[in-house]
C-alpha cells in the first residue's frame, strides 16, 4: 500500500478500528504517540532543511531508545519481502519528505544490541564507501561489523546481523514541510535491549528507561549527542 495509506493503517491499528488485514506470518506496523521532530530548542525540524548524507539521532518511542534520521540525498524506494529473525516478511513503504529521501530507523544493532550512547558510539550511518565496506549509504556497526541497507528499509548487506534494523514509520506534511514518527515496522528489540542494558539505560536518561516519548522528539546531530564515534 501507499506510504499515506500505510501510515492511516498504523493509526487505525492503534484506535481498534477495521483496517486492511495483514497475512499470517507478516510484521504488521505497531503504532505510537505521534511525535513531532523538533530540534534542540523545540523548533520544528524543516525536512528541507536537513542535510544529505549526515547522522541525526533521536528518541522513540521510548526516553531510551536511539533512532537514526537520515536525508539520502535521493529517493529511498519501496522494498519488499524483507524478514524479522522470527520469519515474518514485511514491505517498509519507502522514504518521507519532500523528495522521499528521508528515513529512520531504530540505532540499535539487530546483533548484539549496540546502540549509540553520550560517550561513544560503535554505530553509525555511512554515506559513501569505506576501506571496511564496499557499500555506500550503509548503516555500519563496528562490533561485528554488520551492515544495514538504509536506502532499502535497513535490509542486511553483509555481517551477522540476523534482521534489518527495525524502521521508524514517518509521516511528512507538506504544507508545514515538518516530520512527525508515528510507529515501528519490522524486528523490534525493545524488551531485550532494556533487559540487557537497564541499569546503564537508566543511568543516561535519568531513569526514564521505559517513558514513551510524547508529542515531540529532539533531534540532534550524531557529533553533537555523543562524545566519540569508533570509525572502523
């Protein structure tokens, strides 16, 4: 279905009303607050304004939860059949924005659950080839060196990964040119990451490990929210 149509399904899903039915063994869209993206000061980002090829972070759904938001630079096309660890095929309905080029996905590795944090970061978003990877606008994880697709709904390329990086579902208004992430689609690993990393989790946000994110989220710039990034 059409990102717009996708997006109605995902808020349908969470008021209990009918919407279009998804077969056994898919990965249905879950629904959340929806969350304006807003920058450091609480201003609505501008999806024009958001440069090419750069890491951005955020939060959501939950206070502790690192979200990568990319501009491409270039449309990011539908793709299909892509597969949780647990077998269920889902479609990730493609870039937002003005030209379709922007998307989000969770920053937490589908391996070992590596995730960005205030001192480091072992995660990050690649916009052009590297000494260690042959693949361009990859979402590279230098603890074992899985690769994610972020042009292609963060389908594995290479690496141990067992799943693409779960997808941040963003919806775009044109006439305010804002962004606002309204659900997840894909593998999430939301439970296993606050049970392995509680204690730390709670220690960075002030112990709002488990707080849904509500009607905003901020956006930062990578080298602006974490001290060090290992580049490998």
């Amino acid at each position: 279905m059409e990102r717009r149509e996708f997006i109605k399904a995902c808020a349908l899903t969470c008021m209990g009303a009918s919407v279009p039915a998804f077969a056994q063994g898919t990965a249905a869209p879950r629904s959340y607050t929806r969350a304006r993206l807003v920058d450091a000061a609480g201003k609505p980002i501008s999806a024009k304004s958001i440069p090419p090829n750069r890491n951005f972070i955020f939060h959501y759904p939950y206070a502790s939860t690192p979200c990568f938001l990319v501009n491409l630079g270039q449309p990011a096309r539908p793709a299909s059949a892509l597969k949780t660890a647990d077998a269920k095929t889902y479609d990730w309905p493609g870039g937002a924005g003005p030209a379709q080029s922007i998307v989000a996905y969770s920053a937490i590795c589908a391996h070992k659950l590596t995730y960005p944090t205030k001192d480091i970061s072992f995660i990050a978003y690649r916009g052009e080839a590297t000494p260690t990877s042959k693949f361009r606008q990859v979402i590279h994880c230098c603890s074992e060196h899985s690769q994610y697709d972020a042009g292609n709904g963060a389908r594995v390329l290479a690496g141990p990964a067992p799943q693409p990086l779960a997808a941040i579902l963003l919806e775009y208004e044109p006439a305010s040119d804002e962004l606002f992430a309204v659900g997840t689609l894909g593998g999430e690993m939301f439970n296993d990451f606050f049970e392995k990393f509680e204690f730390k989790l709670a220690m960075e946000h002030s112990g709002r490990v488990r707080t849904a994110v509500g009607g905003e989220a901020v956006v930062r710039e990578l080298d602006q929210y974490c001290r060090q990034q290992v580049r490998c």
